[in-house]
C-alpha cells in the first residue's frame, strides 16, 4: 500500500481514546482509523470552528462558487443532502475564525489533489481542541461535492457524540468516513465531476468549551496499516544504526 507521510504526518493505532455513541449516517466515524501529527503547521484544514463568546454552540460552512473559488458562511440545505440527519447548519461567520481565505484554516480540495479515485479513499479528520481532553457533539458533518466550475454534485451527512478527546490542537484526529452502503450513491458524483471534483465541508458542533474545531479532508488509503508503520519505523532504525557505525569506523 501507498502512502505519503511527509504529507499526512500521520501514524496508524489500532483503536481511539474516545468513547462514541453510535450514529447511523452515510458519513461514519472509524474507530480503527486514528491519525496524528494533524497541528495546523503540519496539515492545513479544510474547517475550522470556533465557540463565539465562549458559546458551547459552532457551526460554519464553506463552498464553492460559481467561478470555483471557495465561499464561506453558506451553507446548503438539507434538501440538498443526500438521506438528510435533519441539522442545518448555521449561515454566516460567527463561528469562523479569521483570517477567511484558501489557506491554513479553510480549502476546497479537488480528488485529484489527494490522490482519490474512489469514494472509499476519502475520509475526514476531525481535531478536536478541548481543555483537558473533554469531550465534543458532532450533530452534523456534511461532505459536499462540485464540479470544477461550482456545479453542486450532492452531499452527505453524518454526527457522532465523543465522550473524550485528546487535549492539544495536533494531538490526534478521529477520522470519518462514507459508509459502505453509500459509496455507490457517492461514486457517480466524482465520476462526474473527474479528478477535479472540488470537495467542501459544512459542520456544527455542541458542548464545545475550548477550540478550534477543524476538519480536513484526506485520502485516507494513504495511512499506513499499523504493520506497515511499524516496518518503516524499523527500517529508519536500522538505516540510523548502520549510519553511525560507519561514523564510529
């Protein structure tokens, strides 16, 4: 298998400190997915939330215009999601920290950029920033799609309750993704769209006491399996300990 740590920064485990309650959705949390090294210096987010006025309450939205460019505080309606949870997300900024741009904290990535083909490939990484690890309530994450040009594909949605988190903004990311029996709803809409379907992402979060929130959207067949992580940390040893042989000789 593939993979790319030098842009992921990411490390396989085999399970995740949150306890999370069960939700039936077409975006799912995978427990056995579980990512780290996700700091904003190392992997730029396609979302970010933020508790205005110490609110418990974040939701925010970005698109994609008509001209392809990135669009912030507008979100679709549930209509426009495919098996609809029933949450809306909020319209406006309040929740959107600053600065709005293409950049760190916000991005439309295309599935050509990260390597997708296929709907199974995709996944979100949720990073929660929470004091002393408490925990969050996903009510929505909805997964939006595009053409180049800003033509709306269709979307998806999930939620998912996290008893805990992993204090500090990189500390770790749970990671969700399309639920088996919804790839095939998913795949005519990058087939449609070619390797430049722009991808967007919508959410609102409860219980929320600290932040950022963030998403990002990655390929998700480019984490190593925990096997495979574990053959490259040997083989850095190994190259590190013939390296300083050769110094001492």
């Amino acid at each position: 298998m593939k993979f790319k740590l030098s842009l992921l920064g990411v490390a396989a485990a085999a399970a995740a400190v949150a306890t999370p309650q069960l939700a039936s959705a077409s975006l799912v949390f995978d427990t056995n997915i579980f990512v780290t090294g996700q700091g904003f210096g190392n992997v730029p987010r396609d979302l970010t939330l933020s508790s205005p006025n110490n609110d418990t309450f974040e939701s925010g939205a970005v698109g994609v215009s008509a001209t392809g460019t990135i669009t912030f505080g507008v979100p679709i309606t549930n209509a426009q999601v495919f098996d609809s949870n029933g949450v809306q997300t909020v319209a406006g900024t309040a929740s959107m920290p600053a600065p709005l741009a293409d950049d760190q904290k916000y991005g439309i990535p295309t599935i050509g950029s990260l390597g997708i083909t296929s709907a199974d490939q995709i996944g979100i990484v949720f990073n929660a920033t929470e004091p002393a690890g408490n925990g969050v309530n996903v009510i929505d994450l909805t997964l939006k799609f595009y053409t180049a040009a800003g033509v709306f594909l269709g979307a998806i949605d999930g939620q998912q309750s996290f008893a805990s988190t992993i204090p500090g903004n990189g500390g770790a990311g749970f990671v969700f993704r399309i639920s088996p029996d919804e790839l095939d709803d998913v795949n005519p809409w990058l087939v449609a769209g070619g390797a430049t379907t722009t991808m967007a992402l919508e959410a609102s979060i409860q219980d929320a006491t600290g932040g950022p929130e963030s998403f990002a959207i990655l390929n998700i067949a480019a984490i190593p399996e925990p096997e495979a992580y574990a053959l490259v940390l040997a083989g850095l040893g190994a190259i590190g300990f013939i390296s300083r042989r050769r110094r001492r000789t």
